[in-house]
C-alpha cells in the first residue's frame, strides 16, 4: 500500500545537487501500517520507517467545574467547559445530566473540528444555599463516557457588627445615662462575612415592636399611661441616633469602622411639667441592610412568593439603649441672693450651696463674669448626690442698686455636626441666679474758706469762697458760653440787631480764650455783645482742602450708616408682609377686643404624623417611618401607564444622569426579586408584573436588558418614571421545553446601577384529564327494550393553555357498538367539557368498548366502557 516513485541517479551526485523522491500511501482497510524505505548512499544504508496511520479524533474534557463560593441572590453564575479535538478528524459529543440541582447546559451536543475547541456553558441559579456536587456525563467519539464533576458552595451573604475591643458579635449598645443635650458615641465594626461585595444602607426602625422613645421605664404603669397620652410621639429619632458612615460598600470579608452617636433631646409639651421628674428611656433597633433588598411590600402586591423562591432579607439588627435625664441642681437658700448695703469702696459676702440631686450623672459648672461680683470657685465639678459651697463676693464699683443676672454654664460633650467622630466639649444648659445688691454713698462736709485777695484758676463767680477737696483739677480751663440770641442784658445799641448764632464767653476764660479756635464760630463779650478776638494757630489748624476731606468721609459713613437703617426697614416690612400675607391671619392684633376661647386637650384632633420627603441633599438616617411614609405617598397614587420610554425634557435628562447614592437606591422599589410564574403549559403565554416604585424627588430610567428566548416578548423594556410613582412592566413567558425554567435577566437604573431578577416556572406539557378511566353504562329504568344507553364522560383541562382532541375508537377485528360526542374539539384552559357515550344494542353486539383521547401536543388516554345488560325473567 506504500508506492515509490523516484528515478535513480546513474552518476555520482555533484555537492549542492539533490534527488526528490515521491511515497504514496493508499489505505485499503482502516488499519495502521508500518514498512521501511531502504536509501543505499555509496556504501553506507540508511533505513527510513514508512508509517500510514488512518484519520481519527481525539476528544479531551476537563474533569471538573469548580465554581468557588457563590452567594444565594438569585443570579444565574456561568462557567465554561471546553471539549478539545487533537485528532485529525471531526469528533461528536453528547452531554447527559440528570442531577438533583438545576443546571442550564448549552449546547447539550454538537461537534468538534479537529485542531480546535469548543465551549460549553454550565449555568447555576444560586438560589438556594448548600454545597454542590452534582456529575454530568459527557460522551465523546471515541473515547466512550467521560464524568465530569460539577462543584461549589452557595452561602448566605452574612452581615454582622462586631465589638471594637472583643471581636464578637455584637447584639446591643447601652449609652447609659446621659443629661439632655449632651452625647455619647460608640465604636463597632460592621463586618461583611461573604465573599461579594456589598453595598448597605442603616435604617433607624422607629415603628419596630419592643422600640421605646422617651418612656420612663422606671415609673408606674399609671404614670407611663399618662406621659404616652400627654407626650408628642412624632419625634424624629434620627436627630436622636446618629451613624457615621451610614451607607458604604464592603468588600468580601472586609470591616468597616462605623460610629454610632446618641444625643438624648427633651420633649416638648403642651404645658409645664417638673423638669425633676422628666426622664425618657429609649430603646431603638438599628438594622443595616443591603440596599434595595426591600421585596417584603414588593411581594404583598405580586401575591406572595412560595416557599421555594422566598429569600431571606439579608440584614443584621443592632439594639440601641440610653436614658436622658435633666440637670437636676437646687441652690440653698435660693435662686435669689440678697446682699447687705454697702458703701463705695466696701464689699459684702453671701455663702450659698449648690447640690446636685442626681442619682447618676455629675455635674461640670461654670459661672459667667459678672460686674460687681466675684465668686470663688467659678468652675468646678460636683458628683452625684453631693454638694458645695460657693462664695460670692460684692465689691460694687459704682454707687446705685444692682439687679444682676447670674448665669450658670453646665458643661459636657457634644457632638460636631461637620465631625461625629469628634466630640467636643461645650455648655449644653445654663442656669440663672438673680444677685441683689445695693452701693450708698457716704456724705462729706465742704469747707469754705474766706479768699485773701488771690483768684485761684478755678473759683466761684465772685471769687470770694473756696472749696477743699472737691477733686482733682482738669487740666482744661472751663469756659462758659450760651447762645446770644437767648439774653439782651447790657447789650450795646449797635448790636441790638445781632442775629448771627455766636457763642458769648464769659469774663473769667481767658486762658481759654487764647487757645486754637474754630474757624467757624465766632465768640462776642457777655455784656455789649462786641465781637471778641478770635485766635487760629496756623500750625494746628486744618486747611480747605483737609476739611473738605474729612467732610466728606463724614459724608460717606453718613450715607453708610442710612442705608444699613434703610436695608433693616425694608426687611422688616417685608417680613410683617409675609407674617400677615396668608388667608388664615387677617391681620387683627391679638388681644384687640376678642375674647379666647377654653380649650382643653381633647378638644384637638390627633392626626397622623406627617413626614416629609428625604431630599436628595439630605445627610440624615432612613427611619422605616419615613421609608414607610414614602412608599404610601407613592402607592396611593394610580398606576401611571403613560411613561416615556427615553429622557425627552431638559429636567428628565438633568435627572435621569444622576448618580444616585445607596440611600437614594434604597428609596427605588423593582420587584419582586424573584418572579414565580408556577406551573405553566408549553405553547402558552402567561404574564406577571414587575413593579417599580420610584420613592424619589427626581425622575429615574429604568432599562431591561432580556436575553433569554422565553422572555423575548416582554415590553416596553424602556421607561422613565416621575418622581413620587408607581408602575409595572408586563413579563411575558413562553415556551415550547417541558421542564423547570430558572433564568435572571438584568436592569439598569440611571444607565448605571445594575439589578437582576430572577424568573422561575415549571413548563408542564399540554394534558387532558377524564373524570373516570372505566364507564359503565346501564338503561334508565322505565325505558324500552331496544332503548340505547347513554354516559357521559368530563374532559378536564388543568393547565392555562387551551388544548385540542380527538376520540379515537379502539375497535380491533369488529365494528365497535359505542359512539361518543363530540368526537374532537377544544377545551379551554382551566375548564372541563361533558362528551356523551351511547350504546347500541343490537344482535351479537359487543358489550365492550374502548376509546382513546389524543390531545394534540399532548398526552392520550384510554377510556373504557361497559354496557351493563339487564335479562329479566
């Protein structure tokens, strides 16, 4: 089977010269053969193997699929498999699966070119947890069946807060006692025990059964009644309860340091209380979840979900404890201090003692400076149930009586709004002491001595009299001036008709008199009103222009000082305008002849709390009363139908780019999570919805993205929702494949945030039901002989699809005496049809029968008969 063909050289072959032999092979049979060439090169032999192998393949496969630890979130996880071809020829394969855990395989057979390879997709649906180790058989050409292992671990994703200090689990934080005002913070770590990335949210649960807000836990049930009944239950407990950070992602089995604050405020009431007595517990839940996992509301509107597709919500609670009290000090004798009348120059001394009534809280205090008052200490710190004595001293600087405000700083920790980290100390409440205190003056006798003959620079008008120890002397002459127009004593004639305003200067100023002027007043003589010399030192004096300069930057602070009087006036209008401005206010002045009516506390309705909507801006926790407020605000509305499938406005596109936070991704309900369509026939179509319910201020753009063949009808696979609305998008599934169906299809938020759902049915084939297997048919009594018997039969259809038959007789060698009507029809999905059954009787008729129902598509059913023959005697 091997052929040579060569033509030896009869000479010697020159160097660089070569001799090109031909071997064929041409096979006969499919069997490997083996010759040899002999090569004769002057005396040495070279034997060179003949090999003529036949074309086969040569299939390989990996002997095992590991998918590592997946996470049980309903998504479909794909691995590849390759089958190589090292052969020379095409080789098949067949892939056989017939395990507990449902697998998606494609192709399930095909073929291999040589020198290649091919893949083949694995598909796992991770929706529930547990270990997967399922085998598939995979048969290859020529290598027979081959059994490759498919594994992995599908867990929960576990969230969990751990203690700083242990690294245990935590399960609640107790802030203990804290004064009202005041704030404590706490570190824990919020661990992600999975291997996927996380994203999560914190809610405050402010509506969860075992919560309490303000309650004393230590008083009476009759005194707890009361206060409920009494107390403004719509707090806002996220000004209670702050966590920082509250959204962020983990990454796999990573931790995250989270600080929880609690800042206890006091309630406001309708009418005064003893502050004494004022302590509230609380008690709150703090759940971090993982965001969007909301589906609870999202499955009460698609029906529930059965025991197969329900998933655990994946979120870890955290109880939160505190109490808040008030600062409880009492002063003895009292909130007022009176002090004995001293004299300027003296100083009186009160002792008062401060206690501080608390039972668990000390107290940090500070007094404020006050004039005329000293105290000793001015801070200091006073331990629970314990007391001190504090001295304040009077020393007044100035003679009158004093009604002095004693204010009284209580300090603690606090929290920064820009930094919760960092608690910083401050004066969370002051309290007010009223001091009294009155300074005489003493009174000192005046001597006057007789003045020999020399005026002294300062003396009375006659010079006569002088004083002793009236004070200091000033070191400016007086200088006694009124206006001229005012007297005429004395006035000379010609300046009777004096009417310019100059200032008249009395005899005894000379030594002011000389003194620098002003350039624009001028000084006449007392009695004849003749216009005195008036001197200007050149040296001191301004000129024109420094003048004009200071009158205008005069000018300018004038002005200055105008507008700011005018810019108040304006605003105070504006703002008596709005107060006055509204249909409830007509503008009547209170208490302006109208009389108030009685009013008591069950006059006044109580209402719902009204919460507003998170806006996107704002940095404060979710509370489900929020969340809950929200989401009613929404689902109240109708179902908006109408949508646009693309952004088309200016704000629609404004909004609709938007990268949301995971907050804001926590306020958007899609779902359910999982869609169960149940048991449904091939060749139908049946419909579910996906709701989607935008909670936010700003409109959202949802797109589907659909690869799956059996989904390929549903639309609109586009829309963009409104803000504060709900809607749906009909899910359509088909199929022609009997079986169980799981496959996720995938969304978009925004063009950004990715999501899933998955979808689960069970295809059941198309299939009729007969109400009976054997039917016995007997005459009517009272009927003639000869009479033919009748039945009837229900054909029952139990699935959605409606399905076509056709009866076929079973007749054998001889003609069959049964009939039956209608002999093929429809019957439609989830209803039966009655068909009737008559017997002939005849001679040598048979009394047996047999019928067959083919259902088209579907399954057939043998329906036997009998005719039960009565012979009387």
């Amino acid at each position: 089977q091997f052929k040579l063909i060569v033509e030896n050289p009869e000479k010697p072959i020159a160097s660089g010269l070569q001799v090109k032999a031909v071997v064929e092979y041409t096979p006969e049979c499919a069997e490997d053969l083996q010759d040899k060439l002999v090569l004769l090169v002057d005396d040495d032999v070279v034997d060179i193997p003949l090999l003529g192998l036949i074309p086969y393949c040569d299939l390989e496969i990996e002997s095992e699929i590991n998918f590592g630890e997946m996470i049980a979130n309903n998504k479909l996880i794909t691995k590849e498999i390759s089958i190589a071809n090292r052969g020379t020829t095409s080789g098949v394969f067949r892939v056989l699966y017939d395990g507990v855990v449902l697998l998606n395989i494609k192709p399930t057979r095909g073929v291999v070119k040589p020198k290649s390879e091919r893949k083949i997709e694995v598909d796992i649906c991770t929706d529930v947890p547990g270990v997967i180790k399922e085998m598939m058989k995979v048969e290859l050409e020529g290598r027979g069946c081959t059994e490759v292992w498919i594994k992995g671990v599908v867990v929960e994703q576990v969230l969990k807060v751990l203690g700083v200090s242990c690294g245990k689990v935590l399960k609640c934080i107790n802030f203990g006692p804290l004064y009202f005002g005041t704030s404590k913070t706490e570190k824990i770590y919020l661990y992600n025990e999975s291997p996927e990335c996380m994203d999560w949210v914190a809610v405050l649960e402010d509506n969860a059964i075992g919560g309490e807000m303000g309650t004393d836990l230590q008083g009476s049930t009759d005194a707890v009644l009361q206060d409920l009944s009494l107390k403004n239950r719509d707090v806002d407990v996220s000004t209670l309860i702050l966590c920082v950070p509250n959204q962020g992602t983990l990454l796999p089995y990573e931790k995250s340091l989270i600080t929880v604050c609690f800042s206890p405020e006091k309630f406001e009431r309708d009418f005064e209380v003893d502050d004494s007595s004022l302590i509230q517990d609380y008690v709150l839940f703090l759940r971090f979840e993982t965001v969007g996992k909301r589906g609870g509301c999202l499955q009460t509107l698609s029906g529930g979900a059965t025991e197969t597709t329900r998933t655990h919500s994946r979120h870890v609670d955290l109880a939160l404890m505190g109490s808040g009290f008030p600062v409880m000090l009492t002063f003895k004798p009292g909130a007022v201090i009176n002090f004995k009348d001293c004299y300027l120059g003296e100083q009186t001394q009160a002792v008062f003692t401060m206690k501080n009534e608390s039972e668990f809280l000390p107290v940090t205090f500070s007094f404020h400076k006050t004039a005329h008052f000293s105290i000793s200490p001015e801070r200091g710190k006073l331990k629970n149930k314990s007391e001190k004595e504090v001295l304040i001293s009077f020393s007044p600087r100035q003679i009158g009586t004093f009604e002095m405000k004693q204010i009284i700083d209580i300090i603690g920790t606090g929290v920064d709004k820009n930094n919760v980290e960092v608690l910083k100390t401050k004066s969370f409440h002051q309290i007010h002491l009223t001091l009294l205190g009155v300074c005489k003056s003493k009174r000192k006798n005046i001597l006057f001595t007789i003045n020999p003959g020399l005026t002294p620079l300062i003396s009375n008008a006659t010079g006569q009299f002088v004083a002793h120890g009236t004070g200091q002397f000033s070191d400016t002459a007086p200088v006694a001036i009124l206006k001229s127009t005012q007297t005429q004593i004395h006035t000379h004639r010609k300046n009777r008709n004096c009417k310019d305003d100059a200032l008249i200067a009395f005899p005894n100023d000379r030594a002011a008199s000389l003194r620098p002027g002003e350039w624009n007043k001028k000084y006449r003589t007392i009695f004849t009103k003749t216009e005195r010399y008036n001197y200007i030192d050149p040296e001191f004096a301004y000129t024109d222009s420094e003048r004009l300069l200071r009158e205008e930057n005069k000018k300018f602070y004038l002005d200055f000082i105008s507008s700011l009087r005018q810019r108040r006036l304006e605003k105070e209008a504006a703002r008596q305008f709005y107060i006055y401005n509204n249909p409830v206010s007509i503008g009547i002045k209170p208490a302006e002849g109208l009389k108030s009516p009685n009013i008591s506390i069950t006059d006044f309705p109580k209402e719902k709390p009204q919460h507003r909507m998170l806006p996107l801006d704002d940095n404060c926790m979710l509370t489900s009363r929020k969340l809950a407020a929200i989401v009613s605000k929404s689902t109240n509305k109708g179902v908006w139908s109408w949508l646009s499938p693309m952004p088309s406005s200016t704000q629609e596109k404004e909004d609709c780019s938007l990268t949301l936070t995971h907050k804001q991704l926590h306020q958007i309900l899609i779902g359910p999570s999982t869609i169960d369509f149940g048991d449904v026939c091939v060749y139908s179509t049946t419909t579910k919805e996906l709701h989607i319910i935008n909670n936010l201020s700003v409109h959202i753009w949802i797109q589907i993205e659909i690869e799956v063949a059996e989904l390929q009808e549903t639309s609109p696979l586009s829309q963009v929702v409104p803000p504060l609305t709900k809607t749906h998008i009909p899910i359509v599934f088909e199929t022609n494949t009997v079986g169980m169906f799981k496959r996720s299809f995938s969304y978009k938020i925004n063009n950004q945030h990715l999501g899933h759902v998955l979808v689960v049915a069970h295809a059941m084939p198309i299939e009729l039901q007969l109400s009976t297997r054997e039917l016995i048919l007997s005459p009517v009594p009272g009927c003639l002989a000869g009479t033919e018997f009748r039945r009837t039969v229900r054909v029952c259809n139990p699935r959605n699809h409606p399905a076509g038959f056709t009866w076929r007789p079973v007749t054998g060698d001889r003609k069959s005496a049964f009939t039956i009507k209608p002999t093929r029809g429809f019957v439609e999905a989830y209803s039966d049809l009655e068909c009737e059954v008559v017997w002939h009787p005849g001679f040598k008729t048979p009394e047996t029968g047999e019928f067959t129902l083919c259902v088209r598509k579907g399954n057939s059913i043998n329906l036997k008969c009998f005719a039960k023959v009565t012979i009387h005697a």
